[in-house]
C-alpha cells in the first residue's frame, strides 16, 4: 500500500488547521440540533452526513485509505471544539478515533475491508471483556454483549472484546499472557439494549448496551488484545502520528472533551452576567459582581493551565518519536497524568461558574446546566479517575506501576 508519511513537525498554528476551523464553525449547528440529539439519543442523519463531510469522522484514519491522519494536537482540538457545542457530540467523536487507531492493528486485509472504501465512523470498547468465541473454520462464532456503545445509532462497524472458549475454558495465547481477543463486528450483526442508557449527563451520547448473537467474525477482522486497556497495535502505519505510544491518545481524548465543556461552561456564566439581575441583591447586574468577576478570572486562568500541561506533554512525546528515539515510562506518565489534570482543572473551574451562576445554574433548561451535568459525566469515566496520580507516584517512585502503566 502507498502509503504517505506524515510531516514529522506538529502544526505551527493548531488552530489554523482547516478540520479546527471546521470544528469552528459546527458548533452553532450543533447548539440548533442539541435538543433533538439529547431526545433521540443519537444525532440526527443531516448532522451525521454534515460532520462526516467536514472530516470528523476520519481524523485518525491513514491518508491512505482517505483519512487526515492527523497529529494528537489537532484530533484532541477538534473534540475540545465541537464538546463546546454539544458534549454528547464531542464525546462521540474522541471515541470513534480511538476506535480507528485500535481498528489500524488489523491484518492488512481487515482494514481494507474496513477502510478500503473511505472513512467510516465506528463505535463500541476497547476494554477487555464483553463476549465469548468458539474457533470455526475460517473465523469464529461470538456471543456477547458489551457496554458503552457511543454512537452506536450512527456507527457502521462496532469493535469489541472476547475471549476463546475450548471445552468451556478460555483459550491461553501460547505466551501465556491472557485469553481475550479484540473484534470488529458489522453494526448490522448487533442489537442495542433498549433502557441501558438512563443518565443525568451526555444522554445524546447514546452509549447504549449492545449484544450480538452467534456472529461470525473472519480472521482479517480479529487482532490479539494486547495490553490493559491499550498498546499501540497499530505502529506498522509509517508516520508519527502512529508511533506515538497509546498514552497520547487515551486519556487526552476524554480531556479534551471534559475542557472544551469548561470552555463552555465559563462562556455560558459570561453570557449570563451580563444580563441577569441577581435576586434580594443591590442594583446591578451578575458582571457587576466582585466575587463573580473573580471566579470568570479564575476559571479562565486555572482551565488554561490544564489545558497547557496537556499540550506541553503530547508535543515532548511527538518530538521524542519524531526524532527516532524511544519515550521513556517516565514521559508517557507524566503524559498520562497532564490529561487528568487537565480534566480536573476542568472541573474546577466549571464548578465556580456553576456556583456564581446562582438559582439559574439548576434549572434544567439553563446552558450552565447542561454543561455541568456533562463535564461531571465525563469526569467519572475511568480514564481520567484520580487513581492515575498514585500510579505516576509510583512511576517516578521507582515502585511497579502496574499494568496500566508501561
């Protein structure tokens, strides 16, 4: 396959960058859509075709096969972006080019199957668990049901795990590291789980269950699952956005959706200042407010600080790899720990644009709301939970880790 070598340089001005400006621009559509995508559970088809012809949905994908294969700066804007219109679809999005990377470790001839006719949006896990397969000739037979299908309504192909079962047994690799496989089913083999998706924040995500049913899987479409939850599988892919280990991309891609909520969420506090009349207070409107004036302050100040971390972290690891050299465990921890940083200075500061909003911060309908049921959704997902400070401790403590961080 003739395939192109990124530039090894990250972008001089991320937000130059024609699919950021795309991202730009989507996000008054995306506010217009907002209320049907938190009803339906899902986005509606004009949007879904709108996103996908500005390239969201084929971020990650090789140039080879049509994608954009873009640099970690610019994948993790675009969400930060479009999560400021719409969390649900920010969300979505970060998860569908996780999925693409994981799906690019493939034999040659699963991702031509997959790619070989453009880009396509995927959902579903890359965590371990979900199904179980017998060996038949060709491929195998999985039955399973799995979690957290993000974009599953507007998903072509669906990626989840399972393991082998031999007389009733999990099925050991020869070296002995574990017994579950990764998978890529096709959307039409699966069934969503109606009810499984009743939540306070990201309902427009439509993270439903979903199970599939003796389906035959073909070997080209079956990939080893290596590491817990994910190793760079897909390296084979000649351009640095696909020698960068896993950590640039697990755990920034949900920071970035968690600070462009915060983005949101501060906006939304100003949007409000400068009109409401607090009640019981003296005259002059929210802006007028010292306390207030304070919190936008500091919520800018603190978000933007996570938000730099972040940047600092991934562009050291791109300038490690692009040079030729190896990162070291030490990088990809702090790496690791940016990203849930990041997301707690996100979180931060949305909660002071939460309290100065007042009475009007609860009201369901109101955008500071939204937002904050959002951002605090996306706060409790496992990639950027608070056990990753102890884990970096034990990194530069020269204490093992563990397998989650290598």
């Amino acid at each position: 396959m003739d395939t192109i070598v990124s530039d090894a340089r990250l972008p001089a001005d991320i937000d130059a960058q024609p699919v950021v400006q795309a991202a730009k621009a989507i996000r008054p559509t995306l506010r217009r859509y907002k209320d049907e995508i938190e009803r339906e559970q899902r986005m509606p088809p004009a949007l879904a075709e709108e996103m996908r012809e500005a390239g969201f949905y084929r971020l990650l994908i090789p140039r080879a096969y049509g994608g954009l294969e873009s640099d970690p700066l610019t994948y993790l804007r675009v969400g930060e972006l479009l999560a400021e219109g719409c969390g649900s679809v920010g969300w979505n999005i970060a998860n569908n080019s996780i999925g693409q990377l994981v799906v690019l470790g493939l034999p040659q001839e699963g991702t031509d199957e997959i790619y070989g006719k453009g880009p396509v949006n995927l959902a579903g896990t890359a965590v371990q668990g979900g199904g179980k397969g017998v060996r038949v000739d060709g491929g195998y037979r999985v039955t399973g049901r799995w979690q957290f299908g993000s974009g599953i309504n507007e998903a072509v192909w669906l990626l989840g795990s399972f393991q082998i079962i031999e007389n009733g047994e999990p099925v050991e690799r020869p070296d002995g590291s574990g017994s579950y496989w990764r998978a890529v089913f096709r959307r039409s083999e699966a069934e969503i789980v109606p009810g499984t998706w009743e939540v306070s924040g990201l309902r427009g995500t439509g993270s439903f269950d979903w199970t599939v049913t003796d389906a035959f899987l073909p070997e080209r479409r079956v990939m080893v699952h290596a590491g817990a939850p994910l190793d760079n599988q897909w390296n084979r892919w000649p351009s640095t956005t696909y020698q960068l280990p896993a950590q640039c991309w697990v755990g920034p891609h949900h920071s970035s959706v968690i600070t462009g909520l915060a983005r949101a969420g501060i906006d939304a506090l100003i949007e409000l200042a400068g009109g409401k009349q607090p009640r019981g207070r003296p005259a002059g409107l929210l802006c007028d407010n010292p306390q207030v004036q304070d919190a936008v302050g500091r919520a800018d100040a603190i978000l933007n600080a996570g938000r730099a971390y972040r940047t600092a972290m991934i562009t050291e690891l791109w300038n490690t790899v692009a040079a030729g050299d190896e990162t070291t465990l030490e990088q990809r921890a702090r790496c690791r720990l940016a990203a849930t940083y990041a997301a707690d200075s996100a979180r931060e500061a949305m909660d002071l644009m939460y309290r100065a909003g007042g009475s009007t911060s609860f009201k369901r309908e109101s955008r500071l709301a939204e937002c904050w049921r959002d951002l605090h959704t996306v706060g409790q997902t496992v990639t950027l939970a608070p056990e990753w400070y102890p884990i970096g401790g034990r990194v530069y403590l020269g204490v093992d880790p563990g397998s989650r961080m290598r």
